[in-house]
C-alpha cells in the first residue's frame, strides 16, 4: 500500500488505503459496514428516522475512549460537524454538507437533522471519514479513539503500531495484540515481503502476482469484487473532448473482454460506462452493454471531424492500470483514424499535476458504500471531484429527490435513470470494475471480503486472529 508524510491520524483527511486501516485501527463510527454493505450498529445502538430528514441516534453505554473519558453525545456532535469547517480540509465536507444541525438530545442520544431527506445515512456514517473523535480534538499527532487499538507509534510514510485496547467495548475484540502497518508502494517489493515472511498480509496485489502467490506453499489471495475503477476522463471544458460524437468514440474504442483478461487476468468486471457495480443494489443490469466496435467509433469521429487527428492522452501508474488501457487505446484509435500520444507520467503528483488537467486523461475511483455518496463526489454538476465537468440538471434533480424517496421501486427507477444519464452523456469512460486483491499468509484467519475496499473495507484489524 501507498504511504506519504501526509499520512494522517485524522479520520477526517483520509485520503490513501493505509489513512483509512490506520483509522478502522484506532476509531469507531456510530455505524459499521457489513459483508453486504449494509449499516449495522456500532457506537450507535440504535439510528432511526420517520421521516429520513431527522435521525435519532442512540450511543451504546459504557465505551470509552483510550484515556479513560466516557463517550458522550458531545463527542458526535463535534466529529460530525467538524467537516463543515474548511479549516478542517474534510475529505467528505460536500457530503457532511447535509447535516443541517447536530445536536444533543439526552445523556446519551443525538438527533442529526439534514438539508433534506437521506435514506443512506446510516451507510455514510460507517465511511472512515466519519469515525468519532473526542470532542474538541484538534491534535492528531496521536490517536485517541474508542477502537480496537491504541497507538502506539505513528511515523508518516514509514509506518504505525497499533497495540491491543484492553478496554474494547466489543466482548472478546481484538484478537492480535500488536499490529505494524507499513507502507511499500512497489508492488513486486509487497509480494516478496509477504512471501519471505517479513509481513503477513499485504493489499493491491497485482494480477500477475496471484499465480505467485497461489503457488507458495501457505499463502493466498483473497479476492473481493468492488466498485473499483479506472476511467478515461474526457473534459466537458476543453476542446475537442467535449464533442459528444467524440466521447461516444472513445466509449467505442474499450475493448472491455481484453482488458479484463489481459489486464486483470479475469480479476475484474465488465463496466459500462457508468459507476455503480453490479455488488450494487441499484445497479442497472439491463443497459444495453456498448462493446468494442472500431467502425462506430470511426463513424462518431467523422461526424466530430476528428478523423486523422492527434490529441495527447495522459496515463500515469497512480492510476491502475491506465498506461496499459492508453496504449490499448492508441492502437484501436489508430484503425479509426485518430492519433493518440500516450503521455505517461510519474505517479508522484499525478493526482496534484495532471488528474483533470487535461482534455484526455485517466482517474481512479476507490469504492463507495452507497450510490448517493458516489454520484454526489464525483457526478453532481458542482461535485468536488466531477472529473469531466459535466453538467445535467437531471440527473442532479434525480439525485436530490432519490435520497428521500420512500417508495423503494421509485427511488430505484431514479437510480437506473442516473445510469442512463452517465452511460449516455457523460464524459467518463469506464471499461471495467476492479477487483481487490490482498495477500496473506494462511496463519492468518477472520479474512473475508467487504466490498468497500481491501483488507475487509480496511477494517481488518478487528477481525483477524493468528493460528501459529
């Protein structure tokens, strides 16, 4: 996994695999993800709503944080209003946006009041960004959380030790009594750790690594099919991507079978185009899948005037596997008639530099638990991270009215509408949903997949117990 000196203790600023296990490690939030995806309850016994709009949200007694204080409603209070503040730099402000008030109703209860009605709260307030701090934390050289461990060490981009909370408010959790997580960005450096026993699990295998690894006596690889994508990112603000017959040719030029088998050695999905993965609940299985068709796409591009000229496309191995889609790319764009200049750059400040730089370039999106969360980042016309600049005020009136909608076949037909919209019009291309692949030695037993991410949706460390 990736590591920086920006690494951080702050659940708020989590922006890298190793920020969210490190913050599972050592905070909880008022819910918690299960297998499914699905909300279950955490520092939070109970969170209701009537109306989706107010949500009562009754705090489990007796927890407390690593230094002995008691949770309080004022600690919730604090860690979900914090995000709001742009001194914060909360990863998840256009998100917490919705909380209108936050207030504390009792000696042990909360009422969250939204903007408007949500159905997936509960799901968002499981999300790492939203795990409890202490109230008026603002010092996050250390850690002190209601989690499964206290922390012990943190060193920013080397590493962090996580010790067992003899305290856990979960009976008879964790199960390890000291965890070092370690950042080794280079893959092929990750596997030969993991199979000469320097390390015991490792995440982002690479697909190529899983025979490896399969084939070294007390080793596996566990694989949890996710929302994971690297998408073709064509800007709506720039010339000529934002012809809508070129972005229908690119969409044409994925050939979606090879870049699974050859990319992802059939560790991945077949996408189209649009975000939400078939682990989805809303997911659109009946659209039409768009194939490879290079005639099509030579046909878009006459119609844009496109034929015979050469754009640069931007690719970087920040984002997984883009530089091999570009070159994928470059030779089917060739055979209709336009010329693509792979420029491959650094992953270091590739997200900083050149992700939504360009005209053509590629993204990578981690998964999110709900559709709302996933459309309202990176869809929404004024989203934060609304990588190509589209804008369609239906799909953001959609968005806005499916968050409330109780008539649960209603609110679907919104969601597949969505899909439409983006499947149809917007200008990102996604061939394929990743898989996550992690390492691990068999001694190490609890793993299972929750498909938020890797390492149990990051939240691991609970879980897994060593049979040496």
């Amino acid at each position: 996994m990736s590591s920086s000196t920006a690494d951080t203790l702050d659940p708020a600023k989590g922006a890298l695999s190793t920020d969210y296990t490190r913050h599972y490690m050592f905070y909880n939030g008022l819910t918690r993800y299960g297998a499914d995806l699905s909300a279950q309850p955490a520092l939070a016994e109970v969170l209701e709503s009537d109306d989706r709009t107010r949500w009562r949200a009754v705090l489990r007694k007796g927890v407390t944080f690593h230094d002995g204080k008691a949770l309080t409603p004022r600690d919730v209070v604090y860690s979900l209003m914090r995000h709001q503040d742009p001194a914060t730099a909360s990863k998840v402000r256009p998100i917490a946006e919705q909380f209108r008030a936050v207030t504390a109703t009792g000696p042990d209860e909360v009422m969250i009041e939204l903007t408007g009605p949500n159905a997936d709260l509960p799901a968002i307030l499981a999300d790492s960004h939203f795990l409890i701090v202490q109230d008026g934390a603002t010092d996050f050289s250390q850690a002190v959380g209601t989690g499964p461990y206290r922390c012990a060490a943190f060193q920013p981009g080397i590493n962090t030790i996580a010790v067992r909370n003899d305290n856990y408010w979960v009976p008879g959790k964790p199960h390890l009594d000291e965890i070092e997580l370690i950042g080794i960005p280079d893959e092929v450096s990750r596997v030969n750790a993991l199979l000469s026993g320097d390390v015991h699990l490792i995440i982002a295998v690479n697909p190529r690594s899983t025979r490896r690894i399969e084939a070294s006596a007390g080793y596996r690889v566990l694989e949890t099919k996710s929302g994971l994508y690297t998408n073709l990112i064509m800007r709506q603000d720039a010339s000529p991507t934002r012809d809508p017959d070129f972005v229908l040719a690119m969409k044409y030029l994925f050939d979606r079978g090879l870049i699974r088998r050859t990319l992802y050695r059939n560790y991945a999905t077949i996408a189209n185009d649009q975000p939400i993965p078939p682990g989805n609940p809303y997911h659109l299985a009946d659209l039409p899948q768009r194939a490879y068709d290079p005639d099509r796409a030579a046909f878009h591009l006459r119609k844009a005037g496109l034929a015979g000229a050469r754009l640069p496309v931007y690719a970087s191995p920040a984002a997984d596997g883009s530089v091999d889609m570009a070159s994928m790319l470059q030779e089917f764009a060739a055979k209709a008639g336009l010329q693509l200049a792979v420029n491959r750059v650094p992953a270091d400040g590739y997200w900083s530099t050149h992700w939504m730089r360009h005209p053509l370039s590629f993204g990578n999106t981690n998964p999110r638990p709900t559709a709302d969360m996933l459309f309202s980042l990176f869809y929404k016309s004024d989203a934060p991270w609304n990588e190509s600049g589209w804008r369609d005020e239906r799909f953001d009136q959609l968005l806005l009215a499916a968050r409330g909608e109780r008539d649960e076949a209603l609110r679907r037909q919104m969601y597949c509408d969505m899909q439409v919209l983006v499947h149809d019009h917007c200008g990102v291309g996604i061939p394929v949903f990743i898989s996550s692949l992690d390492g691990y030695d068999r001694r190490l037993k609890g793993l299972s997949p929750i498909p938020v991410g890797g390492l149990m949706g990051y939240s691991f460390a609970e879980h897994v117990w060593w049979e040496g």
